[in-house]
C-alpha cells in the first residue's frame, strides 16, 4: 500500500460567514466615511500608500486602512507566500511606498527589497511573539491565553527558527490590527483616529471568529489533525488540537518514506479520517497517502494567499466548518 506513495516522492510538493452583525455594519461605515475628503466634500487621492508582503497582512492593512490607504501586494493572487521573488520593477514600487508591512525572515527577497529601498516599515515580528518551531510540533495545549491587555512582545521574540503562521490565530491577528493602526496614524496623522477605529471594528469580527472556533472545536471525537505541512501550530495551540505534518514548515519540503509510515501509524492509532491537503500546493503525495490508507481528503487553507475574491473570514470561516467534518465536532 505505502509503495503507491512512494512512487509521489519525485513530485515536490509546491504547487455560515462569522462575525457579529453590528461590527460588520459598522466596519462597512467606517470604510464608507474614511475617504481622503477636499474642502468641498469630493472624495480625494488616499493619503498613504502601503505595501503589504503576503495576504493577512494586506488584509489588515485594507480593513484598517479603507480608502484612505492604497495597497500595494507584494505576493500575488496564487503564489505561495513562501517562494515569492520580486522583480526590479516590483522593488522600485516598493520604494515609492509610505509604509511597507511584513514578516522579517518569512520571505528573503522582501527582507532584502524593504534594506534596499529603505523604506518605513513595520515588522509583524515586533508585535506578535512567534513561537519557536520545535514548540510547534506538538501544538497540543489545552488552554489559549486570551489576554488581550497591550502587552510587549519585542522582548520575547527571536524568530531565527520560528513558525511564522501566526495569523491562523485570529486572537493574534486582531493583536497586529492595533499596532498597524498606529504605524498608520503617525505616517498620517490627520485619519489617526479613523485607523483607530477601523482596527477597533476589525478587532471586534476577529474575536467573534475566534469564539466561533473555541466554541466550534470544543466538542469532538478527535483532536488530531494530519496537514500538508506544519502550518498550523497556532491554530491547535489556541483551539487544543494536535497536528502531525506530512512536511515541517516549508511546503516545499519532501516527506521521507519514513515520515510517510510514521503518518501512517498515527493515522491507525488516532482513528483520523482526513488528510488536509491546501489550495495552491500540490496534492499529490497526500492524495496517494489517504488512497493507500483508505481516509479522505480535504482543503485546510494556511490563508498565505487568497484567490476568488475571498477574504480571510471567508477563508478561516471554511477552514473550521473543514475542521468540524474530519474531527466529528458536536
């Protein structure tokens, strides 16, 4: 049965909405009544432009921005976060920017664009403490602290072995959202308080997605999780689950034949139905694990990228509704 896998080994692995109503129509206000305004009332030209380096970022940077921030992507629609590279033309956009968001040591060639251009930037390292990868291995925890009192995180971080996923962790996403605010308002003092405010009703929707998931996942049949690769350690450290990864923290990373028997046991004495495969990475070597073990598969998105006009709510919203099917949650 494994030999079906192995024969995948030369294929490298690389290819109900949440919320609550009243945040929702007042993040569609304070959107509406954002925009950059002339003396005689017209809609202006938005006053900062914002290069974002991967999708949650500019998802953050959108909803705290509205129109008063114009986004450039660095990452395009499809294209693993991972692997990106920047062309010189995308660099020299860059450098035409007011602010740049990113994750130091996420992406190599945005690290090098953001040191050559110089530009203003906020690293999201410097607000969210990443967790150690070998933390991550187990993501097993029980209990997820939901303190969301402003606490500094720049001391605790050394991110040279970390996991990066931290945004499957909506608590730490909505974390992000105040500090993006306040980069915002001292690049552009005059809508201060409206980044203020966007943040604060983006906050609100992400703590509702986030009681949606401790609410959703409190009450299953299993608690492990088999992925792609190990991009989901926040995800079930905060909601006390346990994933096991095909690959480490590198999509691009092949599983050994060893790797593959080990899933294979864990799959026996777990009683797992699923295998998460990923949107825009190969499903290869997992489609021929679960044929070779007789479970199913099924699409956990790490949200590194987005396509088909979905935003990370919608994105995060299927993942739980993924999560709930495979782990049999009441």
């Amino acid at each position: 049965m494994i030999i079906n896998t192995f024969r995948m080994m030369n294929m490298k692995i690389t290819t109900p909405r949440v919320g609550i109503a009243a945040a929702a129509s007042a993040a569609l206000l304070l959107t509406a009544c954002s925009s950059s305004t002339s003396d005689d009332g017209a809609i202006g030209d938005p006053a900062l432009t914002v290069a974002a380096a991967f999708y949650p970022l500019q998802f953050v940077a959108e909803r705290v921005g509205g129109d008063d921030v114009s986004l450039i992507s660095l990452t395009p629609p499809g294209v693993e976060a991972h692997d990106v590279e920047l062309s010189p033309a995308t660099v020299r956009e860059l450098g035409t920017a007011d602010l740049a968001l990113y994750l130091s040591d996420f992406q190599p060639a945005v690290d090098d664009a953001i040191s050559t251009t110089g530009i203003a930037s906020l690293d999201a390292a410097s607000v969210i403490a990443l967790h150690e990868a070998e933390e991550h291995a187990e993501g097993d925890e029980d209990d997820h602290d939901h303190d969301h009192e402003g606490e500094d995180h720049a001391d605790e971080h050394d991110h040279g072995d970390s996991d990066p996923h931290f945004w499957l962790d909506p608590h730490l996403l909505a974390e992000l959202a105040g500090s993006v605010a306040e980069s915002f308002g001292e690049a552009d003092p005059d809508n201060a308080a409206t980044y203020s405010a966007n943040a604060d009703a983006l906050v609100g929707e992400l703590e509702a997605l986030d009681e949606s998931f401790a609410t959703g996942l409190a009450q299953c049949e299993r608690d492990t999780i088999v992925v792609s690769h190990e991009a989901f350690g926040y995800l079930t450290e905060a909601y006390g689950l346990h994933q096991e990864g095909l690959a480490g923290l590198d999509p691009d990373t092949e599983p050994s034949p060893a790797r593959l028997l080990e899933i294979q046991d864990i799959i026996a004495e777990t009683g797992v139905t699923t295998i998460f495969t990923e949107s825009i990475v190969s499903t290869s070597v997992a489609e021929a694990l679960a044929a070779d073990v007789g479970v199913e598969t099924a699409v956990l998105d790490p949200v590194e990228n987005v396509t088909d006009g979905d935003d990370y709510i919608d994105v995060m919203t299927r993942n739980l509704a993924a999560l709930q099917a495979a782990l049999g949650c009441a």
